[in-house]
C-alpha cells in the first residue's frame, strides 16, 4: 500500500468520514429528539432584524443611521427596522453543550437539526477557521445590506442578467500569475474544507437531508464542487501533511456545487425558496458568551440556538429563520461588512446551499456537458453499499495520476471561467424559486488535484 493510500486511509478513519449504516444509526439513536408546534406568528418577527441587548440595538441603530443601503434593487433600498430581542417568547433554546433533533409537532416533519462536535480533529477546525476568514477576504460580499460578511465559494448562477454555471469570482481581477496561482490555490483548499465538512455530515445527519442534496444533483445534471478540475479527489490539510481523499473509493463523496463562507453574519427573519429543500451549514468558530448576540434562530418553531464551535445546523429554508444582530464595533475600514463583535470574538463557518437559480444556469451553461465528458468516469457507490468502484484504479495508478497532474489547464480554465464575474456575483440566491424534490436516490460524481497549502493567516483574531 502506497504511502499516499496510508494517509487516506488514515485520515478518512480518524475524521470519520465514511461511518457504516450502523455506526450512523447507533450516533443519530442517541441524539435527543423534540416535537414542537409550527408557530402562528413567528418569532422573530419576519422582515425585522433583532438585537440581542438594547445596548446591540443602539450600536446598529446608530451605525446603521447614514448607512444607505448600498444595492439599489427593490425593495431593499430602505433599512429594515430593528426589534429588541424577548427571549422569553422562544419555545426552545438550544444550549450550547446540547445536540438536537427537532420535529414538527403535528406532521412529525424533521425541520431541524443542531450537531454538536462535527468535526473530531481541534487542528483541522483550527484551519478550516482560518481558511473562512481568508475565504470572506477575497470572495466579493454577496450581502452588503447586512451584518457582516457572506461570500460564495465553488460555483454560481453566474448574474441575474447573464445566468450560467461559473467559479465563484474574487474581489479583484486575475491578471498576473500570481494571482492564478492565488486563485487555485484557495479553489483547492476550500473545496478540501467542503469536502471533509460535507462527507461528515453525510455520517452525522439525517439521511433525507443528505439525500436531498443527492436527489438534486443528480435531478438536474448539476456538477459537483469540482473546481474545473478533471480528478475526482479533494484535499486538504491533516496534521503535518495534505492528505488526497479520493472520492469514489470508501465512499467519499464531492461536495455539493455551492457554498458559502460567513463572519459575524446576521440578517433580518426571513424565509426564501432554493433549489433544494435544506440548508445544511457548519459553524468553525463561535463565541462563548451567547448572551452578546449572534444566536442563530428557527422563527417558525421559536427556536434559538446558542452558538457553539463545531456545530453542524439543518434547516429548510422555507421556515423563517436567520441570527440575532451582535453587540458591535466599527471595523478599520469603517464600512458595512466589516463590523466587528464588541467581545473580539468571532462567529464564522461555511453553508451548502443551492440556489433556485441554479436551474436555469444549468440550461445555459452547454460547456458543462463537453466538461463531464472530459472527466474520468468513475461510478460511485453510496455510503450504504460499501462496495467497491467497478472501474478502481490500482494505487500504483492512483499515485502516478497524482504525480502527473498539469496545473496549467485548471489555471486556464479558471481564469476564463472568471472573466467579467468581479461585479456580477453579487446576490444570485436572491428570489428563489422552490423545487420539491423526492428523496428515494443516491449517487455520485467527481474532483481534483493540488498546489501549496500556505495560508496566509494562521491567528485566531478577527480580519
């Protein structure tokens, strides 16, 4: 067995990546299970923002006073008001050392899920915390009307006026090779961070989520997050070394084609309709003082949960929903999208997301047909069949695939895909349309190679 083969294997072992049906089965027995009544009236009220403490509601208030909008699309050009937050009206608090699984009172429906402790190595969350950071630096702020930052990564609908399946953009234009080089390096290591999360959640949660996200993909011919390369691995940082996992073999599947990276993020309730039928996300880093602000919320059921690193959430996004506005200070650059806890403390992490828009991109993005069939073809088994790919390829193989990858071609399509997206990225989830999907199917599809795994910021302090 290859060296190579030994750290994958290794890996996939220690993180848990590929749990059998029973394993999954035993985790999820244990996890407490509440039923609660769809609310009347949601709570927080829809279309406001809520503060957690009358000092956070001041601090926005007043922040936000001579902060026009930025976006001049209807009807976001006025501010949504401020509430003070009532705790006393949530029906459930989530506490922070507590996993849950909650279900519709009457219809018995799952409509939420919190995992606590998803990802089993502190290094590997350390660098997944980093790299979020990184991500919300040189992505474009998809929603500058808010609290914070939130920024795609892997692919977009592209803009409302042009819609097409293309890599997420950076803030600034890909003209040197520095920047190439830039560009694929962060492709590489976010899609590892994806595809460790995505692979842990597919032990971890419930299946009908995980199949939800499957069933889609598989409906719509939509890519996996490959990030334009023709392998079908990810890769991704463990201990002393960048470990190759290989999808298609131990059941390692690809991320789904988008995600997005938050920090300190909060929006007013609101309920919206994707592509899919759930919102799965994972919180790296949170603060310890819940009391601050910054709760992540389920309106619908009047839901808080207190935020807690390593949490896996579920949701449906239909269900009114969002995070309770922080305790805040103005960032240096003094501009919406960089506010900063008044704690020091941050709140960051990724989401799977599809959006509804993504349909129609589909349709008018023909290269994704001639890309797959460029791809290696290799049939995936699902987590339950636990059988072999029928076309595996020796280790021996494996390796020297590896070895012979050509960094040159990914660039280029990179940089083409990229071009004109600095300014049309903006805001592509917006006015979804709802699909209703049936989860009854499982498969697959592919990923990559890799460049230097250097990060530029290793602290733990806000960027």
């Amino acid at each position: 067995m290859s060296k190579m083969m030994e750290s994958s294997l290794k890996a996939i072992k220690d993180l848990g990546l590929n749990w059998t049906p029973a394993q999954k089965e035993a985790y999820l027995s244990k996890i407490k299970v509440v039923y609660l009544p769809r609310l009347k009236d949601p709570y927080p009220e829809n279309d406001f923002y809520v503060a957690g403490t009358p000092k956070a509601k001041e601090q926005w208030d007043d922040y936000w006073a001579d902060k026009f909008p930025p976006t001049v699309r209807k009807p976001y050009t006025i501010r949504r008001e401020t509430l003070d937050m009532d705790i006393s009206r949530f029906k459930y608090i989530v506490k922070q050392d507590e996993s849950i699984i909650v279900r519709d009172a009457d219809t018995k429906e799952l409509v939420f899920v919190a995992i606590r402790d998803l990802i089993p190595d502190d290094e590997v969350k350390h660098t997944m915390t980093t790299l979020c950071k990184e991500i919300t630096r040189f992505r474009q702020n998809d929603k500058r009307n808010d609290a914070g930052q939130l920024v795609h990564f892997g692919y977009t609908c592209g803009s409302r006026d042009h819609p097409c399946v293309r890599l997420a953009a950076p803030l600034a234009a890909i003209d040197t090779m520095d920047k190439v080089k830039k560009e694929v390096d962060i492709n590489m290591r976010t899609q590892g961070m994806a595809g460790i999360i995505w692979n842990l959640m597919k032990c971890k949660l419930p299946a009908e989520i995980i199949d939800d996200y499957n069933n889609t993909i598989k409906k719509y011919d939509y890519p996996r997050m490959d990030m334009q390369r023709k392998d079908n691995d990810f890769h991704f940082k463990v201990g002393d070394e960048v470990v190759t996992f290989e999808t298609g073999k131990n059941g390692l599947r690809l991320p789904p084609p988008s995600g997005m990276s938050a920090i300190n993020y909060a929006r007013y309730t609101h309920n919206e309709s994707n592509g899919n039928a759930w919102i799965v996300a994972c919180t790296c880093k949170a603060p310890q003082d819940w009391t601050k602000g910054g709760n992540f919320y389920l309106a619908s059921y009047g839901i808080m949960l207190q935020p807690r690193d390593n949490t896996a959430t579920a949701w449906r996004p239909g269900d009114y929903h969002d995070a309770i506005l922080y305790e805040m200070k103005q960032g240096p650059e003094r501009r919406t999208g960089f506010e900063r806890r008044a704690d020091g403390a941050i709140h960051t992490g990724m989401i799977f997301e599809i959006s509804a828009f993504f349909k129609t991109a589909r349709r008018r993005t023909p290269w994704l047909d001639a890309w797959k069939k460029e791809k290696v073809a290799y049939e995936t088994p699902s987590v339950e069949a636990q059988t072999p790919p029928t076309e595996a390829k020796t280790e021996d193989d494996a390796a020297n695939n590896s070895k012979n990858k050509n960094t040159k071609k990914p660039v280029k399509r990179a940089m083409s895909s990229l071009e004109g997206q600095s300014k049309d990225s903006e805001d592509n989830e917006e006015g979804r349309g709802s699909t209703s999907i049936n989860t009854t199917d499982d498969t697959e599809d592919p990923d990559d190679s890799y460049s230097s795994y250097d990060s530029s910021d290793s602290s733990d302090s806000e960027h």
